[in-house]
C-alpha cells in the first residue's frame, strides 16, 4: 500500500498499566510483520503473544494475549516495548523495458525510508562521538581478550576508548564506598575531625603496619577475642603490674605446658580446696618431710613393695591401734630384740608349741619340777643317749613289774643270762669259776667232797 512516512522514532515504551491493552503506536508499517513487541526484556511472538491492528494510515495498537511469554496480565510494573523491525531486503527488482509503476516505487521508496529510520532509531541508543571530537580518532574498542572483565575507559591524552578497570577492582570500591564517603567526610570538614592529618602525622607507623599487614590480617581474624581482651582492661592493667611474675611463669612455660596437660588433675585438686587447707595449716610438719633424709624415706616408701606392704598395714589398722595402746611392751620386747630373732629362727616350732599350748599351761603348773630338771640337764642329756634302752624298758614293762619285786620272792626258779656274778652279799659266789667261788666261800675243796659225800650217804 502506498503510504506517507512520517519523521520520528520507530521505538515507543509503555508501562504494563495498560492491562492487556491496546498500546497504540505512530510509526508507519507497511506489514504486521515490521513490528517487535518485548514484554519487559522479552521478544514476544506475534498470535501467540500479541496481536497487530494497523490503520489506513500505517499507524496502528497492539494486544497482548497472555498464557505464552505473558504469564498473567501486565502491571504497571512491567514494560511493554514497540519497535519498528521491518527485514531490511529487497524484494522488487525493476527490469529494462519492464513496467515502472507509481505504486511499485512508493513501496519501494517508503521500504528505503523505513530502514532509514530503523537504523537512526538504532543509532540514537549507540555510543558516539561528540561532532566536535577530532577527525582522526579511533573509536574502535579493545579486542575482547583485552577488554574481558573490565569497563571501558578513554585515553586521558587521545580521549580514544581503552580498556579499563577491572570489574573486580570495581566491585571491591563499590563494597567500600560507604567507608570512602566517611574518609571523604573527614577530609573535607564535613566531621568534626582532622583525623586523616593525624594519620598523615604518624606516616612511619602506618608504614610499619603496613609491614607488619600479615599480622594484622591475622588479628583481623580474630576480632571477637581481641574485643574479649578490650573489655578485660582493668586485669591487664593488673597483669602489667605484676609483669615481673608474668616473666618468672614465662621462665617455666614447659611447667606450665605440663600443667595444662594435666589440666583435669588440676580440676580434681582445686575440688579438695577444704583439704588443702587443711595441708597447709601442717606447714611446718610438712617442712620436716622436705628435709634430705625424709625424702630418701619418702622414696623408699614410694616404692611399690613398700606400697603393697602399707597397703597391708592399712588392713589391719586395727591391730596397730592396738599395738600402739601397748606401747610400753612394745619398748620392752625391743630390749629382747635378739632373743624375738633367736624366736623367728624358730617360727615352726613356736607354732608347733602353739598347737600344744594346754600341755604348756600344764607345764607352766609344774615350773618348779621343771626348774629342777633343768638342774639335772646332764644327767638328762644322758638318759637321752640311752633312749633306746629305755624304749625297750618301757616296751617290756608288763613283763618285769610280774618278776621279782622288792623284798622276799619265792617264785624265782631259775637265772639266766646273767653276765655278771651274784656277789655274796646277793646270795652268790661273786665268782664266774668254781674255784673262784671256793675261793670267794672260803671253802676247802677236799673237806667239802668228804661232806658231800657224808650228806649223800
């Protein structure tokens, strides 16, 4: 269609107030197609999103539909963007000798004019030069590897586009730019301070710091203690005062080392706090204990037979409270201390005569015999050397109390087996021979035979 094209801008934004629309447009199009529609950052497509009305005039409305790239009905929140985009082709070609027709060159002409404006339209949302800039000025940017995260920047002497900061940098001043605004406040008196003078002033410990920013950093870190430690003030005033006693404990770090290893002991002692006191009212018995020889008696007590024999001590307490109550016949059995050797020499017959203690209280009843035995002990000791003797004595007992006893005996019928003879006293001849007894009896041999004879008859 043969239409007036008109000057302007082929672009037109609403807000989505509208609701679904029409959202009217005063470019011309020469076809529905020529038109973009965006719902916000959006290219909708046109039926499914949105539908074209055009006028005689080329002007025409837009509607949105929604349930595609329109989720619901626009608000006043969201965009909705028309913008001319007519294919820039050539679609009719004049031949020689072929029809020129008025209606043909319109088309063709407003088709031109349209992509003019389209491409100004464009033009205008670019950056370019200022009309006075000089003729020769590049404005090519960077190549991409150069200008890959950073923004562009102008050359300070030629103004042509560099690349510049990176977006990092950038983003890092963009964190601290509520810091910056402080420093700037100070700076030019909008605080009441000069505080940036005064850092000035202090350049060489600043310069130190800076030295020194690892440890800084690592203090940094640990912000939450170092407040901790600002609000125990007044203790490290009082540990500057002691600093003599902080260096004494710094001279024995491995003790302390060592204590914190056995911190829980530490715990367990500090729970016996009402002991300790106790301890400490026994200072000056504990002052004998420290002394060279208690110790090496400590020692030797540590060890662990003395231990194990303590140990068994412990056990029977009872009976050393016991002994203790006794004391003074303990003192007397320690003046007989080799005689209770001699005894533990003899432990085994001490308890045998344990096992026989009432034939000791009987013994003990008779101490006087007893005293005289003692008296006779040689002669004891040599009846023990005829213990045979007197064993077989005793075994035959019965036999001789039924033989002769003690005055006239008529039941004697015969003797034998004696070795020595019966002197005359006994009744004998004191002699082994007959004449030796004849000798013993004073008789005459001759005048016995005439009496025996005379006797015999």
């Amino acid at each position: 269609m043969t239409i007036d094209i008109s000057a302007g801008t082929r672009r037109v934004v609403y807000t989505g107030s509208a609701g679904l629309g029409p959202y009217s447009f005063t470019f011309e199009l020469l076809d529905d197609d020529d038109i973009a529609v965006y719902f916000n950052t959006t290219l909708l497509t046109k039926t499914t999103d949105y539908t074209v009305s055009i006028s005689a005039d080329g002007t025409g409305s837009v509607n949105i539909v929604t349930g595609g790239s329109v989720p619901s009905t626009p608000t006043a929140s969201d965009d909705i963007t028309l913008l001319g985009s007519r294919s820039i082709e050539r679609t009719t070609d004049f031949v020689t000798a072929g029809d020129l027709r008025a209606t043909s060159l319109n088309e063709e002409f407003d088709a031109q004019v349209i992509f003019s404006q389209q491409i100004d339209e464009k033009v205008d949302r670019s950056l370019k030069g200022n009309f006075s800039d000089p003729l020769n000025l590049d404005y090519t940017i960077p190549a991409v590897d150069d200008r890959k995260g950073r923004y562009l920047a102008f050359n300070s002497t030629t103004g042509a586009p560099e690349a510049g900061a990176t977006t990092t940098d950038v983003n890092t001043l963009v964190d601290i730019t509520d810091d910056i605004a402080t420093l700037a406040d100070i700076e030019d008196g909008t605080d009441a301070t000069d505080a940036i003078q005064t850092v000035a002033g202090i350049s060489g410990n600043v310069t130190t710091v800076a030295g020194i920013s690892g440890n800084v950093t690592t203090v940094a870190g640990i912000s939450a203690n170092v407040t901790t430690v600002a609000g125990d003030e007044a203790d490290i005033g009082t540990v500057a005062s002691n600093i003599s006693n902080v260096n004494t404990v710094a001279g024995i770090s491995g003790n302390v080392t060592t204590v914190a290893g056995i911190s829980s002991d530490v715990t367990a002692v500090a729970g016996d706090a009402t002991d300790i006191g106790a301890v400490a009212g026994k200072a000056t018995e504990i002052g004998r204990l420290g002394t060279a020889d208690a110790v090496a008696d400590l020692n030797t007590l540590g060890t662990a037979d003395a231990v194990a024999d303590m140990n068994t001590l412990a056990a029977v307490s009872s009976d050393i409270t016991t002994v203790a109550d006794n004391s003074s016949n303990v003192t007397t059995v320690a003046g007989i201390s080799a005689n209770v050797t001699t005894v533990a020499g003899i432990s085994a017959n001490v308890t045998t005569v344990a096992g026989n203690n009432a034939n000791v209280t009987t013994v003990a009843g008779i101490s006087s015999d007893v005293t005289t035995v003692a008296g006779i002990s040689s002669d004891v000791t040599t009846v023990a050397g005829d213990s045979a003797d007197i064993q077989t004595l005793a075994d035959n007992i019965g036999t001789i109390s039924s033989k002769a006893n003690a005055g006239a005996n008529s039941d004697i019928t015969s003797l034998s087996g004696l070795t020595t003879a019966l002197s005359v006293a006994q009744g004998g001849t004191g002699a082994t021979t007959a004449a030796a007894a004849q000798a013993n009896l004073e008789v005459d041999p001759a005048g016995t035979a005439v009496a025996l004879a005379i006797a015999l008859g």
